[in-house]
C-alpha cells in the first residue's frame, strides 16, 4: 500500500490474503487500487474490498490494463455492477491505463511502464523517488528509463536459480547496480529465499522485504 503525505492510499494487487493484510496492519482508508496484473496471487482477494468500499461509502476505482481488467471483470463479474446501497458486494469501477502513461490517483502522481513477465505484461510503477517492479523477469529499456534515480526500489525476486517468469538472486542484483537505488528491498519470494540467508548474502544496498515493511520517503520526516 502506497500513502500520500495527505493520507490518501493506493492499494497495489489485492493478493487473496488480503482480509488479514488490512486487520493486521490496521488499514481504514483506501482511495484506489492498481492491479499489476491478473495472476491469481496478485487479485483473489479482491472479494475483500467490499469492507473498504462501505468504510468510504463509495465504489472504488480499479486502475490496470485492458486486459487485466477483462480477467477481473470476467471472473469478479459481480464486483463491476453498479453498486448496491450497503454494499452487499464489492463495488469496483474499472480505469483502463496502459504503460508510458502518468495517471493522477489517490492525489500522486503514478508513472506507469511494461515489464516483461514472459506469460504476460505486468505494470511497473514510479512515484517520486520510489520504485515498484513485482513478476518480471525481462526489464524493458523503457522501464529502466522510468525508474532512474529512484532512491527506494522494490523488486520481485524469487529463488535463487533461473527462473521462466520471475527474477533470480542473480538478475536482481544485477538489476539493482543499474538501477542504483540506495535501498533495493526484494519481495515476491519464493520457499528457498531462507530471510535469514539473504540477511547475510545480499550485497550491501539490498535486503529482504517482509510483512508490515514501512519505507518512508524524506519529506515524511524518515
Ligand atoms: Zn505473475
Ligand atoms: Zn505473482
């Protein structure tokens, strides 16, 4: 979840454990959400947002790309119809949004480009100064364009060994020289990415993400 010195948020993916994310780190507030893209570990929990929905009394914007919203809409059919008073079922209005493009949500400024997560394109995202890249394994130019000079980049990486669709300990290493964030934090990892380890192998400038992690940017006072 991404939130503006204002307090608006911006929820990325809603993964299926969704429910416990929001009690657990006390979510009350959220203005929209950006998909990735459509794997199930990234929407199925999209159910959940019904809760959100009648905390602020409104349907909620759903931005992706035109063909992860045609996946949602056609899976979460009900989820898309105009919603009902009370919200009895989620209430979620789809905004189609394509890489290279700038979209105002939730009072930031979001910068959009492709990833090449082999199966399919994923959207990457920049805001200010902070990166965000899960289910890629090829980086296109464009999106090391768009993530220059970030100071904070989280990166999907998931075993140590190759893999079709997602990067490796190798690649996001590599990655992250080019990229040359001060703080590259891999999330998106898989059972062989023992914490403990990457605590102690990561090269300095990286580190293991995990639950409740709050990265702040400087004009928070971080
Ligand atoms: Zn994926
Ligand atoms: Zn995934």
């Amino acid at each position: 979840m991404i939130q503006s010195t204002e307090g608006q948020t911006i929820l990325v993916d809603a993964g299926p454990d969704l429910r416990a994310q929001l009690l657990s780190h006390g979510i009350g507030r959220l203005d929209a959400v950006l998909l990735t893209h459509a794997h199930a570990d990234h929407v199925m929990g999209l159910d959940e947002l019904r809760i959100m929905n009648r905390i602020m009394g409104k349907a909620l914007p759903i931005y992706g790309t035109a063909r992860t919203l045609a996946d949602v809409t056609g899976r979460f059919e009900y989820a898309f119809r105009p919603p009902t008073p009370g919200f009895f079922r989620p209430a979620l209005e789809a905004v189609a949004v394509e890489p290279g493009q700038v979209v105002r949500m939730a009072g930031l400024d979001v910068r959009l480009f492709s990833q090449d997560h082999k199966v399919m394109e994923t959207l990457g995202l920049r805001i200010d100064g902070f990166g965000y890249s899960t289910d890629v394994v090829e980086m296109p130019e464009a999106g090391f364009e768009a993530l220059a000079g970030v100071r904070d980049w989280v990166v999907g990486c998931f075993q140590r060994a190759p893999h079709p669709v997602h990067a490796h300990v190798e690649k996001a290493i590599d990655w992250a020289r080019r990229v040359g964030a001060a703080r590259t934090v891999l999330t998106h990892m898989g059972p062989d990415l023992d914490w403990a380890w990457m605590r102690q192998s990561l090269p300095e400038g990286l580190e293991p993400g995990y639950d409740g992690m709050v990265l702040e940017s400087p004009q928070d006072g971080a």
